[in-house]
C-alpha cells in the first residue's frame, strides 16, 4: 500500500482547516454535529477543489504545462479555484464554459465568473450544454493551444480525477486525527454534496488507509440519480485505489449516493434546500450555498429527523464552499 507522502503535493491551502461544534443545530437535530471548515482553504475565496489542486498542480509542474484548462458551469467553483491557482503560479488559464438556458443577464458577470475573470482567466463557452459539445470543445482547444506553442495541462470537471481525489484522501486523515484529539471519539458519518465525486470517493480511500472504512460516508447527490452518481464515484474510487496499491477494492455498498434531495435539477434548489440555508445562517451564523452545501444539509436534516443518526457519536457535515452563488 502506498504512501500518500510520497506522491508530489504543491501546499495551496490552509490546513488543517477548523472542525467546529455547531451546538445549536445539535440541539435543533438531535444529534452531535460538527462541520468540516473546507470553504476555509482560502484560495479564491477557498473551497474543497483547492485540496485536489495541490496534486492536480503538482502534476502539471511536473509535467512542464503552461497552461491550466478545466470546464464547467458558467458559476463554477472549480474553475474560480483553477483559476486563482494559475494566477498566483504563473500559469495561464482557461476555463471553458457552458452557459444555463434561462439565466438573467446578471448571472454572467458576478459571482464566480466575476472571480474567475479577475483572476485573469480566459473565459470560452460552449455553443450548447451537452457533454458532447463540451468534450468537441475542449479537444479543438487542447489542439489549438498546443499548435500555439503552449503545454496545457487538461484538469476534468470539479478536479475530480485519482490526482486530484488525492487531496480529499488526505483530508479524511486529517479529520479522523482531529476528531481522536478533540473529540476523542469517531465520527458516525460524513455527510457531504456530491457531484463530480472525487470529493467522496477520495474520503472512501482516505479511510481505507487508516482502517476505518466503517465510517459511513454519505454523499448527497447534487443532480443525479443514486445509479448516476455511484457511477461518476467508483471509477475514480478504482482508480484512486489502484493509484496507492490498498489491495482489496473497496465494496461497492459503501458508496452511499442519495438521490432524494437535489430536485429539480442541477443549480436549482427547491424550498427544502433554501429552508436548509437559511436554518443554517440563523442557528449557526453559517452560509451555505444552494447548488451544493445547501443539498448536503437538506439530506442531512431530513435524515436526523427520520433517526437515521446516534446522537452520542459524532455527524461530520463537510462544508465544501461556494458561497459566492448567494451573491
């Protein structure tokens, strides 16, 4: 089995980050709950994609890259992550973009895209949403940036590749270490937003290399069904444990994917999320977003409420960022 101190890592983020009680929502739920401070890693604004960008950098560095190209949604937080990295290294990016179908003129320049463009990104959109569109465009500008004389380093959507799922395996060490010196105590469950799956299947791994693969980890999905999603997490799961030898492949009935809490779609929350946020801002002072964290929290109430949880155990809600689409 591998080490994860011997793959090359670039530092971008404040670590650890907190691991804070949140007593009022305990009292609220029922339940001994504590957040994981990822949108405290402080690159542009922070985030969990900056986790997976220390490797993901690293990678690029190594291999002598001038460029960083990742894509996603017009208000990804990946790509403002991506691209602050590249600003602050001397890198050149750019981020391919699709855009919403209805979406009001203001939703193109602030947020994350306002971000990404003072970060000096160069912003190219996609003439359609499909995946099909988007994989023609970033292989015609790969091509074109190479005939340039550039070395583009091509990260995937959210980073989530076995490179960039690295930074989430050790994150799961750092957790377990804080929840045995602070808490003294393991934690019952991660819950967390799942979407392009590194995040999960990283923490999957994580715990697999410190034995504690029983701690349940609980993605919520973020815009796809249970079969969807588990689909996105076990290739980079397999991947990720091939990466670092951990042997026995990591049984398929711990990749927990809920469907339950996205509706209706991608980027749009329904009036249980915003409640959610809005839950969260009152009791605990503490912002969540409404495309990712926000539907982690949902799930995460309405499973406290069915008694899903043991009260006397630890409930780690990572808080993976993006509270720059409240604005």
């Amino acid at each position: 089995m591998a080490s994860l101190s011997t793959i090359k890592r670039i530092s971008l983020a404040h670590l650890p980050t907190p691991l804070d009680p949140l007593p009022a929502l305990s009292k609220e739920l029922g339940i001994n709950l504590w957040v994981k401070r990822d949108d405290c890693t402080g690159m542009g604004t922070g985030g969990n994609k900056t986790r997976k960008l220390e490797y993901l950098l690293a990678d690029a560095k190594e291999q002598k890259a001038t460029v960083l190209v990742t894509m996603g949604a017009v208000q990804s937080n990946h790509c403002r992550q991506t691209a602050a990295v590249a600003a602050q290294h001397g890198l050149k990016c750019e981020l391919l973009l699709t855009r919403p179908q209805q979406a009001p003129p203001e939703y193109f320049n602030n947020g994350n895209i306002l971000l990404s463009s003072m970060f000096g990104a160069n912003l190219v959109w996609s003439d359609s949403n499909s995946s099909e569109s988007l994989a023609s465009l970033v292989s015609e500008r790969m091509k074109v940036l190479a005939e340039q004389g550039e070395r583009p380093y091509l990260i995937p959507v959210g980073g989530s590749n076995e490179v960039g799922a690295l930074g989430y395996a050790l994150c799961a060490q750092e957790l377990i270490e804080q929840c045995t010196n602070r808490l003294q105590a393991e934690p019952e469950a991660i819950v967390l937003a799942t979407g392009s799956g590194g995040t999960q299947a990283g923490i999957l791994i994580g715990l697999r290399l410190i034995g504690k693969e029983h701690i349940k980890v609980i993605g919520i999905n973020v815009s796809a069904s249970t079969e969807v999603q588990k689909n996105k997490v076990r290739p980079i799961v397999e991947a990720l444990g091939e990466k670092l030898r951990i042997g026995v492949p990591i049984d398929d009935e711990l990749i927990i994917c809920d469907d339950r809490f996205f509706g209706p779609s991608y980027g749009v929350p329904n009036d249980a999320t915003l409640e959610a946020v809005n839950l969260f801002a009152r009791k605990e002072g503490l912002l969540l977003d409404p495309v990712y964290t926000g539907k982690a929290a949902n799930g995460l109430i309405q499973m406290a409420k069915d008694g899903c949880f043991h009260s006397s155990k630890p409930i780690i809600f990572l808080h993976t960022g993006g509270q720059s689409a409240l604005f």
